[in-house]
C-alpha cells in the first residue's frame, strides 16, 4: 500500500530531516512511527501525503506516485488519505457536524460545498462518522465546548468521512492525557481492524507504540534504526532508536 | 535596571506635572463650578416631553448615520485590509497600505465631519462620509490583524482531505475571519452611534444638532430630553451589538 525508495529531505536551512529512507507498509497494517523528537516522524508522514516535497526518492501510496505529483492529481490523492494532527486543526467555531463534513469536501459537489448546502448522503456519512467514534447527538455543539479527547475523536470522525485507505497519524494523542490517549489509539486501532484501512502513527510514547503498533519502525536522524515487530523492540533496540537525543 | 527605572518614573512624573500646569489643573476652580454644575442639573429636570418626537427623529437619523457609515466602511475596508495584512500582502503594498492606514486614522470623525460639510454641505450626507472617512481605516487595521492571525492548521486539515483551494478558502479560511470581521463591525457600529451623535455639532445632521440647538437656547428641559433619548439609543445598540458579538467569537 505504502512504498517508500531513497526518500530525503533537506530543509533550506541545510537541516537534514530524512536520509534514504526505504519502507514497505501493506494494505492493513497498523505501524507505530517512534523516534527522539527531531527524528523525521513528522516530515516523513508529511511526505506521505505530499504536504512537503521530498528532496530526491519517491512515495507511492496505492500505486499512485505522491512525490512529485501537484495540483488536481495530488488533490485526488489526498481525498483517500485521511490526516490526523497533533493539534487537531479542527475549526473551534464551527458545529461538530461541519467539521466533520469537511473530511468529504473532494466528493461534494463543488458549488453545493461553497454554499454550504451539503447534500443528504454528506449528512448521512458525516453522522455516521460521528457515531462510529462515539460522538452522536454532539452535530450541534460549537467545537470549542468539547473537551480535547472529543475534539480528537472530531478529528478522526472527519478523516472516516474521507473513506480513506490510509489514515496518517502525527502525534495525534501528544495534546491528550494518557487515558485519553489510550482512547485515540484504541480507536484508530479498531478503525484499522474493521475496515481493513493501513494506518501510519508516530508516537513519542515508547510503551504505547508496544501496545498498538504490531509493527514499529525506529527513525533516528532521518534513517530507519528499527523496523520489526513490537516484540523484538528489545530494551538494546529501543536504547539505539533513542541514544544520545537527550544530548 | 536600577537607576534607568527611576529616571523613566521620574520623567513620567515631570510630563504629567508640566501638563498639569499648562492646563490649568485647579481644585478650586473645580468646586467653585458645583454650584452652577447642579444648577445646570436642576434646570434640565423635568424634562420637557414635547420635544420628543424631535429627539426621536434626530436619534433615527444618528443611528442610519452610523448603520450607513459602517457598512460603506466594511466594504472598503474589506480589499484594504488584505493589503495591509503583512502575511497575504507583498512588502511594498503591506507598508504602503499601513501606512496610508496611519495617516487616514490619525484625524477623528468630526475632523472629517467640519470637512465634508465644507466640500458637500449640510446634512446627514457629510456625516456618513465622515463615518466612512474614519471607520474604515480602523476597521481594515482590525480586519489585517484578524488576517495576520489566521491558523495554517485548520487550512491545512482541510487540504489533507483532497479540497480544492476555492474549497479549502471557504471551509479552511473563512470561518476564521467571517466572525471576526462581524464582531468588529459591530463593535465600531457601537462606537459610531456615540461618534454620529455629536456631528449635528457642526451640521453634519442626526440628534447632536438638536442637542446643540438647545443648549444654545438655553432651552435646558429641551435638552435633556434628547439627552435621555440618546443615552436609550446607545444603550439599545450596545445591548443587542454585545449580544451578538458574544456569539460570534
């Protein structure tokens, strides 16, 4: 599903995020992204769905070509890949429901999307969205009333909206507390089960990677350091992964 | 840290107290006006009711004034503030229209007001041009701050979800600025309603004429009946602008 060759980036200020990464993700799988803060995690999610443009090497996700590709071809691309932020990025003034409509945007009906007159299949996969993630009867509530797990819970409601075969994850319990973050894991973890979607998560919490992630993949300076099952991230593993970050 | 504090302290004082002597700051002057502060007070008490429908009058022409005024200010303001929005705009249009901005703002509506009146003659024509003249200059100014702040988040999402960048404006931008830019109008519409009350001062129409008129007169009850009038009008206009504004932002 995922196939990464010789992916690099070099920041304009010389700074090197990734250095030759290769990777193979198959359809369905569940893959914990770790690494010391400064690793690459976020620019290599970043380049999976083509927010940063990668130096030299090549993404292809579902046999389309990400790395390179602009405009419409890259739209269509991002429309089956969902995107969940550290951050949220939800929009705090509008309805829970709104939100949520904006994960299918690519596939309404252009003019009906600027006027805000979301077709009733749109409204139907948009509440649908919200049930599955345990949300039903907030559509009405004004984001910024949600407490930061349900905002979170909005965000990957709006991303099942997108129908997506890949979910990217960027840190996406790090603004949570820990229970909550369990929460958010759960979830996308079931959410890959079900539906069989392949969904990419960096977390910057060791034991938690162990706990969801079957496969982990270690980045340390911009390279791969690991990349296996959780059981074999040994302690020695896990010290190489994150040896002199704290320096 | 130390001495430089002082001397800062110092030299606030000093302003203040040349100031003060400029001005002819007296405590004596100020209680021997009591007397004639209450006369002033008890002549105006009751007010004389026949004049209301003369203070209604005035107060409607206040407020079309300031609705008028306002809404011409936020269209113009609206392309202005883009270009003075340091984020959106290129460096030579951002600094030229900042500081095109400074200057316009420095002058106060009733400045305009004796202006227009010159150029377009009396009435509540030249007052609306002031309104116009002052409001959209602060208004683009709170417009291009409220730019300036826009979160790239928010647009971001949106575009991770294969939008287009007509869509991703509406759903990733707008509902960003949209509230924003309405409270702000709305606030300056309360302002405004205080701003268009005194163009009838010099003949720039609405209820400051009336006011005027009556002072002049002498006609003290006259008076204090548009002055209730007023003080209703901008009570009613902050009420209802407040309320709306707080479920705006």
């Amino acid at each position: 599903m995922i196939r990464v060759r010789g992916l690099s980036k070099r920041y304009p200020g010389g700074t090197v995020a990734l250095d030759g990464v290769d990777l193979d993700i198959a359809a369905g799988e569940l893959v914990a992204l770790i690494g010391p803060s400064g690793a690459g995690k976020s620019t290599l999610l970043r380049c999976l769905n083509g927010f940063v443009t990668p130096t030299a090497g090549e993404v292809q996700i579902g046999g389309a070509t990400v790395s390179g590709a602009t405009g419409e071809g890259l739209r269509l691309i991002r429309a089956g890949i969902g995107f969940v932020f550290q951050q949220f990025n939800l929009q705090r003034r509008l309805s829970v429901l709104e939100n949520v409509l904006i994960g299918g945007l690519a596939r309404t009906p252009r003019l009906r999307s600027l006027l805000g007159l979301f077709p009733a299949t749109d409204l139907a996969r948009a509440r649908a969205a919200l049930a599955r993630v345990g949300l039903s009867g907030l559509e009405a509530r004004r984001v910024d009333t949600l407490s930061g797990g349900q905002q979170q819970r909005v965000a990957i409601a709006r991303v099942l909206v997108q129908e997506p075969r890949v979910i990217l994850a960027d840190e996406p319990m790090a603004s949570l507390d820990p229970t909550l973050s369990e929460t958010v894991l759960a979830l996308l973890q079931r959410i890959s089960e079900e539906d069989g979607i392949t969904v990419v998560t960096s977390l910057h919490v060791l034991d938690l990677a162990r706990r969801y992630g079957r496969r982990v993949i270690g980045l340390r300076g911009g390279r791969v350091a690991y990349d296996g099952s959780s059981e074999g991230l040994t302690e020695a593993a896990a010290r190489r992964i994150f040896a002199d970050a704290a320096a | 840290m130390g001495r430089a504090h002082w001397v800062g302290w110092a030299g606030i004082l000093g302003l203040f107290l040349w100031s003060a002597a400029a001005t002819e700051l007296s405590a004596s002057r100020l209680l021997e006006g009591v007397p004639y502060m209450l006369d002033f007070l008890r002549r105006m008490v009751p007010p004389d009711l026949s004049v209301l429908p003369h203070a209604l009058t005035g107060a409607l022409q206040t407020f079309q004034i300031a609705v008028v005024g306002t809404g011409i200010a936020a269209l113009l303001a609206l392309p202005i503030s883009f270009a003075a929005a340091r984020n959106v705009a290129p460096p030579w249009l951002f600094y030229g229209a900042r500081s095109v901005l400074n200057v316009f703002r420095a002058v106060d509506t009733l400045v305009y007001a004796l202006f227009f009146v010159a150029a377009v003659g009396l009435g509540p024509f030249p007052g609306v041009l002031s309104v116009v003249a002052y409001t959209a200059t602060v208004l683009a100014k709170l417009y291009s701050e409220a730019i300036e702040a826009i979160e790239r988040g928010p647009v971001e999402a949106v575009e991770a979800a294969g939008a287009t960048r007509l869509q991703a404006l509406r759903w990733g931008v707008l509902p960003q600025l949209v509230p924003q830019f309405l409270s702000f109008t709305l606030y300056r519409l309360e302002t405004n309603i205080r701003a268009a009350a005194i163009l009838g001062f010099v003949g720039a129409g609405g209820i400051g004429f009336y006011i005027q008129t009556y002072l002049r007169m002498l006609n003290y009850p006259a008076a204090s009946t548009v002055l209730l009038v007023l003080i209703v009008l901008v009570m009613a206009v902050d009420f209802a602008s407040s309320r709306l504004r707080a479920r705006l932002v």
